[in-house]
C-alpha cells in the first residue's frame, strides 16, 4: 500500500510498504478514505525525531471496511466507519474500566496499529469502529476524533446551564470546544490571534470573539463575565503556547472557577510560572484532559457521531482544505500557516 513515512527531517516521504493484517479475529481492515492533521501532528512537523523515522503517523480517520475477521459480528465488508484510535494493552487497571485512555502503555500500542493513518489501510479492534449513518460524509467523521476530545473536556468540567466559559484557541479542539459548550447552554467567549479562525468562531455560535493580539482579553472576558471571571476556561492551544495561555487562563477563571487543560504539552518538563498563592487563595480547580474514552455506559467517540448526525455539531464549516496523500507536506505547510492560508482542518484523501 502506499503511506506517508516520516523522515528524519520531520516532513514525509511517500512509499510502497507492506499492507497490514488482521493480529486477531475480531479485528478489522479499514480502506481509509480521509485523514486529517491535529496539532499534534502539527507539533512534530519538521522536527528531527529519530525515533519516529519511517514510521507511518496519523490518528483521525474515516473509510471503508474491506475484511473482518472471523469473530466480527456487527461489521462487514463495505459498512462506512470512523475508527476509533484511542487504544489501550486492554490489560491494565484503567483499560479494565474502560478509561484506556489512561493506560501507560497507550502510545507505543496505538502507534504500531490503530494510529498508522496517513496510509491507505489500516487495522483496527471492530469494537473501535463505528458505522456511519448516511448522511454523514468521510471528511465529517473525520472530524469525530477533535469532537470526542473536546466532549471528553466537557464532560471533566461538569458544565452548567448559563455557565461563563472561555475557550482559549480557535483551532479544531476549540471550535469544537466551542459548539459543545453552546449545545450545554453556556455563554461562550473564545479568543485567538487568526482573525479567520475567531469569524469562523461566530458563525459557530460564540457569544464575543477576541483577537489577543488587538486587544486585552482580560477586560473583555471580566465586562462579559460582570466583573467575576469564567465558571470554566478551557486551554485548547496547548503546545508553544502553554507558556503564556496557562497562566492567562487561570486569571480569566472566577474565584471557585476551573481551568481545563486540553491542549497538549511536550514531553518532558516544562516550566510554566502561575500565581499559586491566588490560585489555592481562589480554590481554581486545574484539571488536565487527556484524549477520550467512555463517559459512564457510554463510549465518547460515539456520543460525537450522534451529536453530528443529528446536526448539533457541525463538521461542514471546520474543513477548510482538501489534498491528496501524495500532497501531504503541502497540506501539513498549509495547516501550519494558518495566518496566511485561514487553515481550519485539512483533509488528506488516499
């Protein structure tokens, strides 16, 4: 098949490998039809990363079931899926009770199955995938992976009816962010630098949008907010950012108020100075976010998929661009630049 490697560089390359096959019975060969760039993928762009050279990346796809295994029960050749690439050792404590998202062997069990996308096949459990309904298109559901992580987001802050929110980036996991909060009755105000990005926003549904590089989010935030602060900010720019959205997350957040760390860190230590004394003086709750997984009886990823196939979310608008696999460093260089190309989310077609 043909797949995206990435090089020692950082960028890709385009090779023949081999095809992957079903490790076990109930498992499932998916023909992918879309795959887009998150920022995490975005974070590793052009970064020398040996440990990471000719691997196959990727993590938010849609396609096409082409063999099941003999086990598969509720899949069958030619069903439209969206694949969920959240998979756990299903051995551990967390995997047990269905928050494999918070297993310590996540990433290396992901990254040599379900997380191998920017590909044209890849294997999957068929429990990890969810069929389509009709009216929903690949490039949608692709965008089921960003949904799931910002419902999973919601869900952690315990939302309310009326409640102030904050959302810092208007990237995908913020737009996202965004439209989630709105369908849980929340004023909602989001901030970022791309003027694009905020006018997408609007149309989304954001109560006041704000350009921090125009004007001071603080003030607005505390004349929306009468003077109190959110109830919720969420942090959803993550990555070189986290060094100044953390700390100006926390004073946005009301006294009592919570801060909800969705967007991503490096690895490694990284030191971010915060007001501790007002914080524990505040009692602001930080509380980290990481991926998706169930919510209770109910898996998160297929929460999204009903909230899109009934219209509440809307994918339609987010995607602001469409290459081929073999045009995958232009599609990256464009979702980089986003200033300049008003990048949203960027499909990669096989």
């Amino acid at each position: 098949m043909k797949a995206a490697l990435k090089t020692e560089k950082g960028d890709f390359e385009i090779s023949e490998v081999e095809r992957p096959t079903l490790p076990a019975p109930d498992w499932v060969l998916v023909n992918i039809k879309v795959v887009g760039i998150c920022g995490t993928d975005l974070r590793h762009w052009k970064k020398a990363e040996p440990h990471l050279a000719c691997k196959i990346m990727g993590h938010e796809t849609a396609g096409e079931v082409v063999a099941v295994g003999d086990q598969v029960k509720d899949l069958k050749v030619g069903d439209r899926v969206v694949v969920e690439t959240v998979l756990g050792d299903e051995s551990c404590d967390w995997c047990r009770v269905q928050q494999y998202n918070l297993c310590p062997n996540l990433y290396p069990v992901r990254s040599e199955t379900v997380s191998r996308d920017f590909a044209e096949y890849v294997i999957a459990p068929a429990k990890k995938c969810y069929k389509l309904p009709e009216n929903v298109s690949y490039k949608e559901a692709t965008l089921l992976d960003t949904f799931s992580v910002a419902l999973h987001a919601i869900q952690l802050s315990q939302i309310k009816l009326n409640d102030k929110v904050v959302v810092i980036g208007a990237g995908c996991i913020g737009l996202g962010q965004l439209q989630l909060a709105k369908i849980c009755g929340a004023d909602v105000v989001i901030i970022d630098k791309v003027d694009s990005a905020l006018q997408l926003a609007k149309e989304l549904g954001a109560d006041v949008v704000i350009n921090s590089d125009k004007e001071d989010p603080k003030d607005k935030v505390m004349a929306f907010t009468n003077g109190r602060g959110a109830d919720i900010v969420f942090e959803c720019a993550g990555g070189e950012a986290m060094p100044i959205t953390l700390p100006q997350a926390t004073t946005f957040a009301r006294r009592g108020g919570k801060v909800v760390i969705v967007g991503g860190f490096d690895e490694g230590i990284t030191t971010i100075g915060l007001e501790w004394q007002r914080m524990q003086m505040s009692e602001i709750k930080l509380i980290g976010s990481a991926s998706y997984s169930y919510w209770d009886i109910y898996p998160e990823m297929q929460m999204s998929l009903e909230l899109l196939a009934k219209g509440k979310l809307n994918a339609k608008k987010m995607i602001s661009h469409s290459f081929a696999l073999d045009d995958i460093n232009q599609a990256f260089e464009t979702a980089k630049n986003k200033q300049e190309t008003a990048a949203v989310f960027v499909a990669l077609t096989t």
